[in-house]
C-alpha cells in the first residue's frame, strides 16, 4: 500500500507549463513530453547553460522560452515548477488568477506513481537531511530491500519513479520548497529533524517556514518521527492531519520514554517499535557504529533508524547499515592530524544551526568561520559556543559580524582577521589557525555561513580548506 493515489491525469495534449530548466526542470520536461503533453518551459536567464539546455529539448518537441520566466504562456492548464522559484513571482499570480493548478516537481512524480509503487520514507528538516537520508538508505539495504536515496539528494524523484528500475521503498529528502509545491504529498513516514530559521526570504517568515517543514507529516500512515529535544517538531506532529493508527515517535540523545528511540550508556536502543513499549528497549547499534560520533551526527542515525523500524527493518540490519555508511565530503570530515593538532572540514554548516551542532563535537576549538551571513546573527551561537573556543579565524564578506558578536560573548577569545578574498586565503586562515592552535585542539571549518563570496559552493570551499591541510601537513611530515 502506497498511500492515497490522486486520480490519474490525462496527459495527451495537455497545456504545461514548466518553470526553471536545470536539474528538476529538464526530467520534469522530458517525462511530461513523453507522456504527451504539450510542454513549455520557461526560464528567467538566457546564458549559455541555459541555451545548452534548451538544445537538448528542443527536438523532442518542447518549446522553451528563455530570459522571460515572469509570463504565463496563454492557454497554460498546469504550471510545474523548480523547487526553488518563490511563490511571490509574476508567473504565479497569474497562473492563480487563471485557477491554473502549481506542482512542483515532488508532486509531479508524486502524482505519476502506479498503483503498486515503492512507498516513500521522507526526511526534511533544516540540517542533517542529506546524511539522514543516506543512512536511512543504507539501513534498507542492509535489511535487503531493493531501494535509493532521492529527492533533494541530487537524485531525480522523477526519474525514480518513471524508469525501468523497480524499488521496495524510496528514502527521499525533501526541501522545504519541494514540501510547499507538494500539496497531495501521502508518505508512509515521515521525519522532521529541527527546525531553524532558515530561506526566511522564501519563505517570508519563520512561521511559514515550519508550516512547509510541516507538510511532510500530512496523512502518514504509520510514524511521524519527531526531534524530542526541538519542540517545534513535535508541534508541527500534533497539527498534522495523519492516518488512523499514525504514531508519534520521538528521538532523543538520551535515555529514550516509551514510543522513543535514543541512547543508553552508548547504545542506539528502541523503545517505539517493541511489543511492550513501557517495559522493553531493543538494542540497535553502537555509538561507534555511527561515522562520525558527533552528537548532531547520532540524532541522525536515530531518526534514520526510527523510519526504517517504522518500515518493518529489524534491529540487527539499522546496526548493519550504520556500519556500512560513510558521511559525504566536507561534512564534519576528519582531513588531517598536523603537529598534534586535528583538522575537520565541516564546509556543509552553512548556516549558525549546523555550526553549533559542529561546534559542539569538540573541544577545545580553533574555530575558522564567515562568508555571506544571508541575514543570519551570531550572538547566540558564541554565547553558546565560547567555552569551547581556543582561538577564531575569520573570512569572508560578512566576517565583521561574527567578530562582533564574538567581542560581546567571548572577548577573551584571540581573533584573526583573514581580509583578503583572493586563491591563496583559505591557506592563510588554516595557517592562522594552526598558529593559535596547541596540541589536542581541533581547528573546525564550520563556517556558519554560505560560500558564494569566495567560492562557487560548499564543496569548493571545503576543497580549498582541504588542500591548504595536506600542503601544511606535508611541511610537517
């Protein structure tokens, strides 16, 4: 069973409109035109790329329509849209003044499934989605089931559901602006792992923030998995609209209540999926079976673990799949030990949320930070963080913020100000760092701040910070 399966649509010569190229609206143009839709894509830029783009869909029928994405084509029936496009712009408000219908593309393949299709297992949240979903996919594969991480992932939803390979169940991570595009989204679980502010200029606020956040919990059949320690989760399980029987399941880095799961005495036990709840912990994994064991990273692996038990996976395979995962590139990854002194790429905290987390698994810290603060303020993550900070490194455009913040919370605390933008400052900031640094400390990259200042994502930016490691390690070797 799949859940509610929405009436299916008779794509022959239907209007679409989609709006963005790129990696949602290719598949989404290709899979509608071969379904026989009369398809138009949209897209504001007129770059090369875009061009590059266009020319693969242009023989297959599609008229795309480039450096113009604010005008809703006349006669348009259906708009599917990027998950990214804000809901503020022209083409929206004209498509609603004409009762046009908006999916993104989630709901797209959504609503393209089969009746027999693999349920899906979804994990949003502000941080740790990326490596939730991972872990959740290991775990089903260790439990045998056929099965692939998708979604917000960097892997097609669409093409999941529409190609030639067949699945048990789908662990799919799902942005906030996929869930707001989502309207007849039914999973069979779901998890929300905390909630910060975050897109507020999407969004608009933090309210409608969580409000899209919590649209994953709308009409899950068996568990709405919950953060126990960020009560925001748990409010958005009670006003969700579930299935009959849905249980709220709680995750929690400590001794886990009955319908929890959590740790005791550095073992992931289960007290939500056992005959007796009240009575009765199944032992799940070691804290050392999860890579890294950073306490963000061990919340993670419980909210996996508690939609693959909501699946029916047994206990020795969540222990299995754990063993078997290995975290992606520059999210709180181990590089070197130079001069006795460790070095962690932690790129992917690009907002304060995800630093603390890193921040946190350490002590004491040479703390390298900055680059465009996207509105964002530090004062609570330095008071919070202080006592753990040996030294700090700054860069970027909006480093004076966080110095700032730092002198009001933490003046005792020595900081470098790395002001050059150019190829060779991530170099200079690990060497600052490795300056301030003593033996035993770590020097954390956890910049708590986005990268496009300096670098063209989070990975080049955890490159370059890597790099600028084994150079320095390689004097010391």
């Amino acid at each position: 069973m799949t859940g509610p399966h929405p009436e299916p649509t008779d794509w022959h010569g239907k209007r679409v409109t989609v709006a963005g190229l790129g990696v949602s609206g290719l598949p989404a143009a290709r899979v509608l035109r071969g379904l026989g839709a009369d398809v138009t894509v949209v897209n504001d830029s007129d770059d090369e790329r875009a061009r590059a783009q266009a020319a693969e869909l242009e023989p297959l029928g599609v008229t795309v329509r480039l450096g113009d994405g604010d005008t809703l084509p006349v006669g348009t029936e259906l708009v599917v849209t990027a998950p990214g496009w804000q809901p503020g712009k022209p083409l929206f408000a004209a498509a609603a003044a004409a009762g046009v219908e908006i999916w993104g593309d989630v709901e797209l393949a959504w609503r393209l499934r089969g009746p027999d299709a693999a349920p899906w297992l979804a994990v949003t949240g502000t941080n740790g989605k990326t490596t939730t979903v991972r872990m959740l996919a290991a775990i089903l594969a260790a439990a045998g089931l056929r099965t692939a991480a998708v979604g917000n992932i960097g892997v097609s939803l669409l093409d999941a559901v529409t190609g030639d390979e067949t699945y048990d169940v789908l662990a799919v991570e799902l942005s906030s602006y996929q869930l707001h595009w989502a309207p007849s989204l039914r999973v069979h679980s779901a998890a929300v792992l905390n909630l910060a502010p975050d897109h507020l200029d999407w969004h608009g606020s933090m309210e409608a923030y969580a409000a899209d956040k919590g649209r994953v919990y709308e009409g899950n059949r068996v568990a709405c998995v919950y953060n126990a320690a960020d009560k925001a989760t748990e409010d958005l399980v009670r006003a969700a609209d579930v299935e009959e029987g849905c249980r709220a399941v709680g995750f929690t880095l400590g001794a886990p209540a009955p319908s929890q799961l959590g740790v005791v005495d550095g073992i992931l036990v289960d007290r939500a999926f056992v005959d007796n709840r009240r009575e009765q912990a199944q032992e799940l994994a070691h804290v050392s079976d999860v890579d890294p064991p950073a306490p963000h990273n061990i919340a993670n692996a419980l909210a996996a673990a508690a939609l693959a038990r909501a699946y029916g996976v047994e206990p020795a395979a969540v222990r299995d799949g754990l063993r078997a995962f290995r975290p992606d590139a520059h999210r709180i990854e181990h590089v070197a030990d130079v001069a006795g002194v460790s070095f962690v790429d932690d790129s992917k905290a690009t907002n304060t949320h995800a630093a603390e987390a890193s921040l946190a698994a350490y002590e004491p810290i040479v703390w390298i930070a900055g680059g465009l603060a996207k509105g964002a303020t530090f004062d609570e993550l330095v008071a919070r963080s202080a006592k753990r900070l040996r030294g700090v490194v700054l860069i970027g455009a909006d480093r004076a913020l966080i110095r700032e913040a730092l002198a009001r919370h933490a003046p005792e605390v020595p900081v470098v100000d790395v002001e050059r933008t150019d190829t060779g400052a991530m170099s200079a900031a690990v060497r600052e760092a490795a300056r301030l640094a003593q033996p035993g400390d770590t020097v954390l990259m956890a910049p708590a701040c986005a990268s496009m200042d300096m670098f063209a994502n989070y990975n080049k930016r955890g490159e370059a910070f890597t790099d600028a490691v084994r150079a320095l390690a390689a004097e010391h070797a």
